[in-house]
C-alpha cells in the first residue's frame, strides 16, 4: 500500500521533513517514489510547501496520508482559499 508520510531530513536537533509517497513497507528515511512538499517545524508561521494537486493525485491512486500529511494538506487548500478570496 502506498502512503504519504514525512521523511526526516536535517541533523540532531534541527529536523526537516520531506513530504513524500512511498510504499508503506518501506523504512521511514528509506527510498520514496516522488516528493511532494516540506515541513520544517523549526520556523513560525506557514512551516510547509506542499502541492496539493500531487497529493490529490496520490490520494486518487489509493494513498493513505498519516494523520501529520493529512493535517497539513487540510491547512494549505484552507490557505488557498483564502488567497483566491
């Protein structure tokens, strides 16, 4: 099964994560099928970049997002739309 989860990046004490799809039996920073975005929890205010039409494609095709993914692909489409208004 295919999942979109974070990839941990960055050193001890300064994670960064990549947001990726991969095969779920895979280890966490094991090899990924495609990236989809960044999550850096180290900075303040919009710590993500993710496309969310590659997301929506993955999700189409039988991904699963972890609950992390699922949460910051709900805050970017709500960001979206308040840029379009």
């Amino acid at each position: 099964m295919l999942t979109l989860r974070l990839n941990r990046q960055g050193t001890k004490d300064r994670p960064y994560y990549k947001i990726v799809a991969v095969d779920s039996r895979k280890r966490r920073d094991g090899r990924y099928i495609e990236q989809i975005g960044t999550y850096n929890p180290m900075e303040d205010g919009v710590n993500y970049d993710i496309n969310v039409a590659k997301a929506d494609e993955w999700i189409s095709k039988g991904a699963q997002p972890s609950d992390t993914v699922r949460d910051i692909i709900k805050k970017a489409r709500k960001e979206a739309l308040h840029a379009e208004a």
